[in-house]
C-alpha cells in the first residue's frame, strides 16, 4: 500500500486522529448509557458493573478512553482557532501540542487510577 505524499503530513495526521477519536467515542457511547441505566435500575447491577471495572486491563481501557477524549478536545480547540484566529504558519506545532498535552492528561489520568 502506497501512501499518498499529503497523508504524511502532520496536519492530515491531526486530522486523521480527530476523525478516529470521535468515531471511537461515539461507539464508546452505547455502552456509556447501559451503564447510566444500570445506575436508573439498582444498585445491585450496579455494584456488580463497578467489581468488574477494578479489573486492570478494564484500567487501561479507561486510560486509552481519556487520551481519546483529550485528543479529541484539544484537536477541537485548535480547529477551532485555525477557524476563528488568523492563519499562522505555526499549526504543525499547535497539533503536536495538542497531542503532547492529551498525552499529559492521560498519564496524570493512569497515574490517579492505579
């Protein structure tokens, strides 16, 4: 497989990680409101649902979950001033900024969870 010359530049990259992250957490999203409707139901489904989620590898998909979000919000901000702010040669170095700071969020996020 042949990469296209504009795939590998970093700003199609930052938009290639915004895209997955989103479609990630809009599947994520099901399983978010089953979880709220065991909340709804009891507490007996509940505290069977939250024994499991103290499982480690369960950790580290919350991890993985966080960094998606963070990514996907600090992508959005700088979007969103590469929308409204005047154009700036710097917006390699915005988007590696906003990877290395969803990368920071996700280990201070591991870092409390263990």
């Amino acid at each position: 497989m042949i990469i296209r010359p504009h795939r590998s530049h970093p700003l199609w990259i930052a938009y290639f990680v915004h895209r997955l992250s989103g479609v990630c957490l809009a599947l994520f999203l099901p399983a978010h409101f089953y979880v709220l409707g065991l909340a709804l139901k009891g507490n007996a489904e509940l505290d069977v649902f939250l024994h499991w989620t103290e499982i480690p590898i369960v950790k580290f998909a919350e991890v993985g979950l966080v960094f998606l979000l963070a990514i996907h919000i600090f992508g959005g901000l700088r979007l969103l001033a590469m929308e409204f702010l005047p154009w700036s040669p710097r917006q390699k170095t915005y988007a590696a900024m906003a990877t290395a700071l969803s990368f920071f969020v996700a280990c201070g996020f591991f870092m409390n969870a263990i």
